[in-house]
C-alpha cells in the first residue's frame, strides 16, 4: 500500500543538530520514509556548530561548549527522550544525560577570578538602584519598542563593572554591544538562573563533548531508516516560482567540483540552516595564530535567497559586522594531569564539574572550564582537556603584550599562567601542552542588534515548501545561541509544512512564578 509521503523529498541543507531533529521527526511523528530525507552538509562530517574532533596526538579541538538547561530546554529533552543511548542500553539520550549530571553535577567555587589571581566573592550582584530600575524597566519595555538599541544604550556604565555582568556576560557570550532585546529575552528565559548565577548550577553538562554525546546518537538513530547523508556537498542558490508566493522549484548544489540542479516537485519540501555562527572558523596551532576568514556558503546562500524574495529576512544584520561578532577560543590537550590538579586546588572545583571560571579583569576577557574528563570517547585516561575564550580577542594581553588574534597556542598559555599566578609551574604546565586556538568571526552574530523582520520566520508567509531552522530565524519569546532554538525551530518547520496536529513543547514563563520572582528580587539586592 502506497503511504502518504512516499512520492514526497525533504532536503535539508545543513548537516547541524536542527536538520538532524527535523529528520528525526519526520521519521518518529510523520511516518515519512527515510531514503526520501537528504541532509546535505558542506563539510565531511555532521554536527554543525557541535562539534568535538581531533586525537590524544595533534590534539582535540571544540570550537564551543554548550551549556544545556534541564528547565528551559523542552524541546530538546523531549526529543532526546526518544532516542537511545550509544553506550546504556535501554536508556535514552535524555536519561543518560540526567544520570551523569545527577553524579556530577555542576557547581562553581571560583567564578570569577581578579588580576591578584585571588577568587572574587560573588554573593553579592554588585547592583545599584539604577541598575536594578534599568533592569526591571528593560523587561516590562515591549521589544518593538526597543528596536536595534544595545545593551550598552540602555544601561549605564556601572552595569558593566557588576559581578552580575560579569557572570551573565561569560555565561551566554553576551558584548555591551549586542542586541538589548536578545538580553532582554535572555533574562526571561532563564529567569531561574539568576538567583544561582554565581554558582552556575543549572548548568546541565553532557557526558562527553555535544558531537559525542548529542550529534553522534542522533547519527545513529537515523541511519538505519535509510536517511541520506550527503556529505562534501554545498548548496549555493534556489529558485522560487514567479508570483507573490514562496515555492522552490530548484536548488543549485556544487559536488567534486561540479555544479548541479536539483529539481524540486510539488510535494517536497526545502529546510535551511541559513547562515552560521561558527562558519569562517580557523584554527592555529602552538606556533601560528589562526586566521580571520570571511563569509561562507551559508551566508552566501542566504543572500541569494533574501535578494530574491520578500519575506526572507536581511543577512546584513549579522554577517556585516565581524569585529562585534568574532571572538576566539581554545581547546588545550595534556599529556598528563599537572594543570588539572593545580586547578582543583586553586578553585576547589571538584574535578570535572564544568564550572566556568572568568578572569574579570583579563584584557582578553578570558575563561576556561575544565569538563569531566574523558571529554572524547576516544580520550585515553591520562590525557586531559579543557576549553576556553577570549571574548576581545583585538585587545593586547595582560603578560603577553599582543592581541590575543595575533597570539600562538604557546603565547596564550601564557597568558592563562599569568592570570592565574601559576609561573612557578609553568614548565612543568607547558611540558605536554598543546593549545590550539580557533578565531570565530561569527559567533555571536546572532546577538547583533536587529528588527524582527531581519530574521525571517520559521515558515515564512506565503511558503508552501521552503523553512529555516537556524539560529538566524525567529521564535517569538525563545532564545538564540541555543540547543533548543534549533530543536524548536525543527519541530515547528516540519509540522507546519506537513500539517502535522501536534503540540510544540511550550516555552516556560518562569517570569510569572511567584517564588521566582521572589527569589530573583531578593537576589537584585544581595
């Protein structure tokens, strides 16, 4: 008997953690058949944006960690809830992530750190009553009212020097210069958060790195339905049908060098990852600076497409405007456990709880975290890895005076050991050290101020065939810079398209539970 579906194709374009859930609701709700799901990703490997390669040789590379949210992301658990675990059978993704944050949950000792290399007490939020007028104000204000405005337009410069901003700042990735609205939505999102900021114990870690623990499950999960992976392959353009509506009939792919059409029949569908935060990435080495690249195929897809079309949002919002939007991080891999153990002492983090640690008056604005180790499911036990940024990588060092974009691996270990007044050791630290830098152009380029018509809807007006599902698209209410934006952009993208009568997990309003409240005002003025 011939199903619903069967003359249908879906095509995907992007290979990241929002393709692979929208492939696994068209399996799991819609019945849809497998071989007639395409994702097409321009690099060789899944994962987009979580990612986690490379060996206990040349070293392991994270171009960002995500910190999940066991409230807040209700999409994602839900969705993880049905797919099973790689190494627990009879668990699910979602149970085997509980588990190990139950037994190692997160709890930071030392979350910021001053230029004496002594642990700030952070009890306090550091508000004045402007502050806290400024901020109480910012979230009654709608945001159409407050349009492009920054955050450093709203409040004023003593914000900036609190511990809350400090916190919140390293916590989401957040610049004085990026969208007030995005904070705004932020400071909703996670209203729970802020009575613990300081402490970061709502901070759901996963097992290993997200491509081992979250991407790597979800791969396995679709391929015995026969979901097709294209890999090495890039979509550059599409062509819509003439009139006021928004119907692909083609998409333009380039292969081993060769340019194709794929013809789109009525029926099939077109799912986009428009544009990306961790797209131009470089990485450098112990020796070399990584360098800082341009626009790639996924902006430059968007462009196209937005130049075509009414209604497909304005990429110039967030791709033109790199020295807002770049920072730069680093993944360090050590050969034995001297740095982690002069961490634990220093912090008196327990090993492997994830807490993150900012040096709040580091010019670079630097902060590692040092995760459970194994980090990677290949990780041989006495070899140790941990992560961290630089959130003004044009700014000259504390120790070592260059910009930290023009520094080697070697120089911004360095700088790590300066901050943390550890020089005495610093042999025996850089011994085994190997820190591999990567400069990020567009990382928070979805936090640039814009309008909401910059960013275009998950399902567009006037679609009948064509989705986004990136972090450049727009859910009212929810947040960018997330798991859960891509899972819920995902979810919406498919049951939208295909006319599926099923609830989209609702986003919690934390801002309306008065215990909440309560706890957040009394936190405003610790």
């Amino acid at each position: 008997m011939k199903k619903e579906h069967d003359s249908k194709q879906v095509y995907f374009v992007g290979g990241g953690i929002a393709s692979l859930a929208g492939a696994a609701y068209l399996v799991r709700d819609c019945d849809f058949p497998g071989e007639n799901i395409h994702i097409i990703e321009e690099m060789p490997i899944l994962g987009g944006s979580n990612d986690g390669a490379g060996n206990p040789e040349q070293g392991y590379v994270i171009r960002g960690g995500r910190m999940l949210n066991d409230e807040a992301y209700e999409n994602l658990w839900e969705l993880l809830g049905t797919i099973p675990s790689i190494d627990h059978p009879g668990m699910s993704v979602r149970e085997e992530i509980t588990a190990f944050d139950n037994a190692n949950p997160t709890h930071s000792n030392a979350r910021l750190i001053n230029r004496d290399g002594q642990v700030e007490d952070v009890l306090s939020m550091g508000f004045d009553m402007a502050d806290r007028l400024a901020m109480g104000k910012l979230i009654i204000t709608p945001e159409d009212t407050l349009g492009k405005l920054r955050i450093n337009d709203w409040f004023a410069p003593h914000f900036f020097q609190t511990n809350f901003w400090y916190m919140w700042a390293t916590t989401f990735a957040f610049q004085p210069w990026h969208s007030a609205v995005e904070f705004k939505r932020y400071m909703l999102r996670f209203f729970h958060e802020f009575p613990r900021i300081q402490t970061l114990e709502g901070v759901t870690r996963t097992p290993y790195n997200q491509y081992d623990s979250i991407i790597l499950p979800l791969h396995r999960y679709l391929e015995p339905f026969g979901v097709d992976f294209t890999l090495k392959c890039t979509v550059t353009d599409l062509d819509f049908k003439e009139g006021d509506g928004i119907t692909v009939t083609r998409m333009h792919v380039r292969r081993n060098g060769a340019d194709e059409v794929i013809e789109i029949r009525e029926g099939d569908l077109v799912i986009v990852t428009n544009g990306s935060m961790t797209e131009g990435a470089d990485l450098g080495s112990m020796t070399c600076a990584p360098k800082l690249n341009g626009k790639g195929s996924s902006w430059h897809l968007w462009e196209n497409i937005a130049a075509k079309k009414p209604r497909l949002g304005n990429p110039s919002s967030f791709n033109e405007h790199v020295d807002e939007s770049k920072w730069e991080s680093f993944t360090v891999t050590f050969q034995d456990s001297v740095f982690f153990d002069l961490m634990e002492k220093f912090t008196r983090n327990r090993a492997g709880t994830g807490a993150l640690v900012t040096f709040k008056d580091s010019s670079w604005f630097m902060s590692v975290v040092l995760a459970f180790q194994p980090h990677f499911r290949n990780q041989p036990e006495h070899v140790k890895v941990f992560w961290g940024y630089g959130l003004y990588p044009d700014n000259v060092g504390d120790y070592v005076k260059k910009r930290m974009c023009d520094c080697t691996g070697e120089e911004i270990m360095q700088e790590l050991i300066g901050h943390l007044h550890f020089q005495e050791h610093q042999e025996s630290i850089m011994a085994t050290a190997n820190c591999i830098p990567c400069m990020m152009p567009y990382i928070t380029a979805q936090f640039m101020p814009r309008l909401n018509s910059d960013r275009p809807q998950v399902v567009p007006e006037g679609s009948t065939n064509l989705a986004f599902i990136s972090q450049f698209c727009e859910i009212p209410d929810d947040v960018v810079f997330t798991e859960e934006y891509s899972v819920r952009a995902a979810r919406i993208a498919i049951y939208t398209l295909l006319g599926i009568n099923r609830p989209v997990e609702p986003i919690h309003q934390y801002q309306y539970d008065v215990r909440t409240l309560f706890s957040s005002f009394v936190t405003s003025f610790r």
